[in-house]
C-alpha cells in the first residue's frame, strides 16, 4: 500500500505491514468444492477460472459483477489490457457461461462496463439472461477533455435468471427535496411532506438514471487506493432491491470488497472472489470496520437521499 503521510482529512482506508501480515495468514484459499455453508460470509483469494469448479450449483440470489472494463489498467499486481470488442465479448462469455450454474432460478444479475464495452457485455448476457434494463449511473469524478464531451457515465445491465425475480421497489426510493411544494385544496401537501421547517422532501420512484451517487474520495471512510472502487450508496442500492434480509450476494470481481462491506451491513451474505492477495487483505480490514461501523454514506434511515440533500440538512437542524 502507499508509503505518503496522509492529510489531516484523508479517511482512505490503508494497510500497515503489520496488517498485510496479519490478514494473509487468515485468507481463505480453496483447492476442493465447497459447500454452501463453507462459502457463506467469504472471500475466496484465488482466480476466478480456476475457483469456478469448486463452487456448488444454484446457492446465489444476487450476483454482482464488475469485471475489468475493456482497457488498459493496473490493478496492483495484476493488469488488464484492451482487446478488440469480439475478443472481450469472448472474454466474457469464458467466464459468464460458467457462472450461470451458481444461480437459483429467480436470481438476479448486475454487470457493470463503460461506454466502450457496454455493447459487448450486452450481447455475451442475452446468451444466458433476460435482460431487464440497463441502468446509467453519473460517475462525476474526472478530468475534462479538450477536443470531446467528459466521460462521467457508467452503465450496468440489469438481468435475470428468470421472469420470476425479486425487486423491492419500496426499498430503494429517493428522498427529494421539493421546490415547489403544491397544496390540494384543503391546503395539505400534494405528494409531498414537511421534515422539519426548513424542508419539503418527497419520495420519489427509483429509475434507471442514477444521479445522486458519489464516487468514493480521499475524505470519505470507505475510500480505498483501489483504481475502481464502486460506492456502497450503489451496491445499497442493488442489494435492497434485488434480494432479501439473508440472501447470497455473490461478488467474482471483489475487488476491496464493496459488495461483500454493504452485504454486510444490510443483512445479508455474501461470497465472492479477488485474485489479488493485497485487496483481499484490504477487504478483510473493511468487514472488521463494518462490525462496528454500519453507516452508508447517502442512506439513512432506511431512505435513500438525494445528493448532498443529507449532509445539508443535519447542518440545518444543528
């Protein structure tokens, strides 16, 4: 991990030698098939090819993907390089096809890319899934370009096993503020309520355009040095709808381990797999946190706010 003193405000989340060590000793490494039980509340340190055959059929309620996206990248000790669009279809489908056997048959299935790969993704999922959506989501850090429009948007397809699935609708709505709160005729609020006398908010229907996420940065808790670390507002967000208090979240990109940190903290379980021995690691350090720490910056309550809309309103009510 990085050797650089932190600022006073940087909360990213780090390992000491003391820890790397520490955390090694315990990774949990498979070389035999696993039952369920053995895999629940884990993360299998291993290549995802190779771990795939140890895994037991259809134990999976949600699964979560987010595989390299089709360029180059360096994720500590591993790097991925671009390839044509038919060879990271093909890439895809080697993998996919073989994870499809995990699932039960109501289960659901998010898979993240960028622009460029977005096609790709599409035509290796409709193979093996019904394809429900595809979600857009603003990914609002990043520089500008000179000569072409900023490029602040990822998408993630949203699938099923089958036309049976879970969504919990309620779970998931978004706390607005109201600018221009209507009244009936009786002078109540029409679709809307005062929270205190500083705020009209309502409650407003998920949609497939996200706006109200935050890229985690150097002065949030959950911040890591992973180059691609995904917010657990958007893993919340995903795990609430599509699965229930107790269901298998399965993750076979772990990363530093969001999925498997929000799983957690929202009752459920979780499984997944990271090549690398460091995230993995990280990823351990973060579960410890969140045994104490159960807080999801953007979701209080039970509610999902608006962007900054949270933040804004605790200091009114100070």
């Amino acid at each position: 991990m990085s050797s650089k003193v932190k600022a006073p405000l940087n909360r990213t989340i780090s390992l000491t030698e003391e820890e790397i060590n520490f955390f090694k000793e315990k990774l949990f490494r498979v070389n035999k098939s696993l039952t369920v039980n053995e895999l629940k509340n884990k993360i299998i340190n291993g290549d995802v090819f190779r771990v795939m055959q140890f895994l037991p059929d259809k134990f999976v309620d949600l699964l979560f993907i987010d595989p390299p996206y089709n360029l180059h990248k360096k994720f500590n000790s591993n790097s991925f390089k671009e390839m044509s669009d038919e060879t990271y279809s093909a890439w895809i489908d080697s993998w996919l096809s073989g994870l499809v056997r995990i699932l039960k048959p109501n289960a659901s299935v998010y898979i993240c890319c960028d622009w460029r790969s977005s096609n790709a993704v599409y035509n290796s999922v409709k193979k093996y899934l019904i394809i429900q959506n595809r979600i857009t989501w603003e990914r609002e850090k990043g520089r500008g370009a000179k000569s072409n429009w900023k490029n602040c948007t990822e998408d993630i397809w949203f699938c099923t096993m089958s036309k049976d699935y879970v969504f919990n609708v309620e779970e998931v709505k978004l706390r607005r503020r109201v600018i221009a709160p209507y009244k009936d005729e009786s002078g109540a609020p029409k679709d809307w309520q005062k929270l205190d006398e500083k705020s009209n908010v309502r409650l407003t229907h998920p949609s497939n355009i996200w706006t109200d996420i935050t890229v985690p940065f150097w002065s949030m808790p959950e911040n890591t040095e992973h180059p691609t670390q995904k917010p657990e507002k958007l893993l919340a967000k995903i795990i609430l709808a599509s699965s229930n208090n107790g269901d298998m979240i399965f993750d076979p990109f772990m990363g530093s381990g969001t999925t498997a940190v929000t799983a957690k903290k929202l009752g459920r379980n979780y499984s997944g797999i990271e090549v690398d021995e460091l995230y993995c690691c990280l990823a351990e350090k973060r579960l410890k946190i969140a045994e104490s720490d159960k807080t999801i910056q953007g979701y209080e309550d039970g509610v999902f706010w608006e962007r900054n809309t949270l933040s804004e309103r605790k200091l009114k009510l100070r």
